[in-house]
C-alpha cells in the first residue's frame, strides 16, 4: 500500500446559507490548540458544540495540572462564549479514574512504563464526544490534535502525521476505532504550532498566552513515583538492584521509581555508567547493565491495533516511544501478536511503552509492547527473551 494511495481529506463544511449547518462536536480543554480549532469550524460555518471533560481533580493546591483544571474549564468556557457556540462540561472523573489513574499506578508497579495518553484518547475523550454527537445529532467529532485524517483509494480513514513534524501527535489516536476516524475532524492537522499561536492572539482569544504543558497531564511536576506511591500504598516492595550476573548492588524502595534505560537517580556507585536494563516485579529486582545491554532487535505487542485493510507480513518505520524518531521494521504475525524486527538495533524499548507503526505518514497498527528480545539473544523463544 504505497503512500501514494492516500489522500488528504477535507469533509464538506457547513453551508452559512443552509437553514441547518452542519453540527461538530470538538472537544474544548480551554487551550490555545482546541480553541484556534473550534474557531476555525465556526469560520467553514459548522454549528459547532463545545464540550470540556472533567476528568481530574489535582488534590495538591500547589500543583497545577492541565487536566481540565478548573481555570481551564472556565477559559474554555469564555472561548466559547466569544465564538458564540454552546458549550457543556461532562464530569468523566470515575472513569478516568478507573480506565486511565489505576493502570498508569498498575503498570509501574508491574515494572512497565506506560503510555496513558493514547489509551485516554481511545476509551474516554473520542468515545464519549461520540456518544454526545450521536445525541446531539452531529455526524462529526473534533479535535486540536496536530495531526491529519487521510483517506485511500477505497475511502477508508486513517490517521496520518500533522504538517508540524515537532508537534505531531498522530502516535497518541493509534487506536481509535475507523468508525471514529472517520467521523474526525483535525482542524491544525495542516498547521503549524506558532502559527497556531499567532492565530489565537490575533482573533484574541482567551488564553492565547497561555503556555503548554510538557508534562502528563495528571502529574504535571513529572514525578512519576511519587505519584505511584502515593496511590499504591502496601503494595510498593524493596527489592535489590543487581548487575547482569546477578550480584547485589545496591537496594531501591520500589520498582515503580525505576525506567528501562534510567541513568540518572539510581543510588548507586559502579565506576562507570550503568542504565536500568530490566525490572522484575516479580521479584522486586532491577537489573543494570552497560548501555549495549539497552539494544533490541525485536518487540511483541499482542492484542494491536491494526488499520482495516492493512495486511502482514509488511515493512514500516515504528515509534517505540512519542519522541523517538523511528526505525524501519518488518511486521509480521506472532500468533494472536504483532511481532516487529528492526532493521537495525533499538535502544531502550520499554514493555508498557507504546509502538506505532507507520507506512509513510499514515499510521497502519501499534500497541503496547510485552516483551522485549535484546539484540543478542538470537532468535525469537531463546532465553533472553524479557517480558513485562
């Protein structure tokens, strides 16, 4: 399926001159992203309806988070009041709670790294401005994500990078389902960031100073462990910290505050530099090692997200994290998982680390990643296969 095949889409806009514009459904977080967006509809003349999730609550005062936080639930709120479009607050706390906080605490425990963004997009945000579209009437849902929505030569939707390549965020909609692809409108997938910006000032909209977040939403300083081990009480174990032969070196309070591939932070001396290369929950053990022990040459990601139409055995270039470059790949089937063989070596593929697969700027699969093959372990079964 060559990049050829595939085709910008720009769904028909609402007609200013019909009695009943067409309606949208945008999610609005009250940033400058998803209010440049929701300006841009009601400019194509949509009838254009803008809902912010409540998804979070920050219990620490001094921590700001940019999950829906109260001033950005109100500043969406003025945005729509100054674009003169409906607007509704949705509280989805319990289910972010229970689909999106516990298995981000879960994960760490287990020794993984997870990437909850993709997840939330695909089970909260995207299926519940559905399910409000479906009531409202509307037959698209939209976005301020920088990336595109792309048809093929038979008219099947698919997510495709954003104009922007340091802005794209087509690694975090992989999973949506084609029906919700299809219904999708990106109005910045052509855009780029500080144009964005620039927009928003100029047509003065609230908030269009405000600054990004660089961190996850739900832990805005970025300290990840102490997060987890607020939640995870009892269920945080010590454990030894141990080279690749086995000898003790050091001990830690928990896995939770370790990463495949961490340096910095693990309380150790060696000599030299040393990289966490392995975490065994099970065992409450961190394995480090030289950073040649980081190198894989293949992943399994079971239960993927593979693009209707798209089929296996075939080659790609794969993100194994948001900010990684990517590498060429062969896809093929492992059973019921999608195993990917790199072409050349990768570093620090982390189980519960999301990969993305891509056939020129269109997303063709991806998954969370299980298990990891070091490049020396020789083929696929051999023991030096790591699982999460």
């Amino acid at each position: 399926m060559p990049k050829a095949a595939f085709r910008g889409t720009k769904p028909a806009a609402g007609n200013a001159s019909m009695a009943e514009p067409e309606r949208v459904v945008i999610g609005m977080s009250g940033g400058v992203d998803s209010s440049v967006a929701a300006a841009r509809l009601v400019d194509q003349g949509f009838d254009v309806v803008g809902v912010t999730l409540h998804l979070w609550d920050e219990p620490d005062p001094t921590r700001r988070s940019r999950c829906c936080a109260p001033e950005d639930v109100r500043d969406a709120r003025r945005v729509a009041d100054q674009l003169g479009i409906a607007h509704y607050t949705l509280d989805r706390r319990a289910s972010f709670g229970a689909r999106i906080v516990q298995p981000f605490v879960d994960a760490y425990l287990g020794g993984r790294t997870p990437s909850p963004c993709p997840r939330c997009n695909a089970e909260i945000k995207l299926p519940t401005l559905m399910h409000l579209a479906r009531l409202m009437g509307a037959r698209h849902v939209a976005t301020g994500h920088y990336a595109r929505v792309v048809r093929d030569e038979s008219g099947i939707a698919r997510i495709a990078r954003g104009r922007d390549a340091a802005k794209d965020q087509s690694y975090f909609l992989y999973a949506l389902p084609p029906g919700v692809v299809g219904a999708l409108l990106l109005p910045l997938g052509e855009c780029i960031k500080r144009e964005v910006r620039a927009e928003a000032l100029a047509r003065g909209l609230v908030g269009a100073a405000k600054g990004e977040s660089q961190d996850l939403c739900i832990v805005p300083d970025g300290d990840y462990a102490s997060f987890v081990q607020q939640r995870a009480g009892s269920a945080i174990r010590p454990g030894n910290i141990v080279d690749r032969q086995g000898a003790v070196l050091g001990r830690h309070d928990g896995v939770h505050g370790f990463t495949i591939g961490q340096r910095k932070g693990l309380g150790i001396a060696v000599g030299r530099p040393v990289f966490v290369t392995r975490i065994d929950a099970a065992t409450a053990t961190v394995v480090v090692d030289d950073e040649a022990g980081l190198v894989a040459r293949t992943v399994l990601v079971p239960d993927p997200v593979v693009g209707p139409g798209i089929e296996l055995p075939m080659e790609a270039v794969v993100q194994i994290r948001y900010r990684h470059a990517g590498c060429a790949a062969r896809l093929s089937w492992e059973g019921r998982a999608l195993r990917i063989d790199f072409h050349e070596p990768v570093r620090a593929a982390s189980p519960g680390q999301v990969a993305v697969a891509y056939l020129g700027d269109v997303v063709v699969a991806g998954g969370v990643m299980q298990e990891v093959w070091p490049a020396d372990c020789g083929t696929a079964g051999s023991s030096g296969r790591i699982p999460s």
